[in-house]
C-alpha cells in the first residue's frame, strides 16, 4: 500500500505518484475462504519491518479482488509486465490499484483502477492512465465529505 496525498490549498506541484521505496505504507492481504472474499488483513510499516495493524471488511476487500480482475482484463494483451500496488488517497476517501510497469519493450505508463466506492466523477474499476486520474487526485479537497459525495466536485 502507498499513500498519496492532496496538495495543501493554494499549492498546485505536479502531479506524480509515490517513489517505490518512499512513501509505501504497509501491504493488504484479502482474506478468502472458498474462492470468497472475506476480508482484508492490512499491515503498517514501522522501523522494525512490517506490523499487522488491522482486519477490514466491508467494501474495499471484495472490490480489491474486482479490480484485479479488471487489470487482468486491462493487460491481457500487452508485453507489459506491470507491478500491482494499492494507492491509498485518504484526502478524497479512494483507494485504487496501482499497476506500475517494470519490464516491457517500451516505456509505459501507470494505471490506476479506483476500487468501489470511488469519489463522485471517478467511475469504479476502470483502468485510468495515471497521467488522466493524478491531477484530480493531488487537487485539495474543497467543502466537506457528505453522503457518500466530495462536496465542490
């Protein structure tokens, strides 16, 4: 899992994901029994290595697996070999999969496939290039968060 978040008011620096090592925050491991997803068990980085931090459940478990599906569906057909990560974007309450590329016969972009639910304007499990998503992701978040909606979006 990484982490990115929104530009303080009135900052506008260009929009780039986290570095690989920097800014990574822990790892999520869904937890499945019988092909189901159950669970979520997600750790947090400390100086001694990773630590189990907590169990989730809810939304974010079962549309993780979803969007695996999708960034299957997404590179089926590309010599691309991509990396999935989670991208955690707490100012806009989103968490997508990272599909960062390592090997490949060109240089590539990254994608990001919001999991559900996504903030309003962000359609859920659709791959975006990252140049597309990141500048409404690093934008601060104006209003409040109410009833499922970022407000002034």
């Amino acid at each position: 899992m990484h982490r990115l978040d929104p530009a303080p008011s009135g900052l506008s620096p260009a929009p780039s994901l986290p570095s690989a090592a920097g800014d990574r925050s822990g790892w999520r491991f869904l937890v499945r029994c019988g092909g189901e997803v159950l669970a979520a068990a997600e750790t947090i980085e400390t100086p001694d290595g990773p630590a189990f931090s907590h169990f989730a459940e809810g939304p974010y478990p079962v549309s993780t697996l979803r969007a695996l599906h999708q960034a299957q569906l997404h590179c089926a057909d590309s010599a691309v070999v991509y990396q999935p990560r989670l991208l955690c974007v707490p100012g806009h309450y989103m968490t997508a999969l990272w599909l960062h590329p390592l090997l490949g016969p060109a240089p590539a972009a990254d994608v990001l496939v919001p999991l559900a639910p996504s903030p309003c304007g962000v359609t859920a499990h659709h791959p975006y290039a990252a140049t597309e998503l990141l500048p409404v992701l690093t934008r601060p978040v104006q209003g409040v968060r109410s009833a499922g909606i970022l407000a002034g979006q």
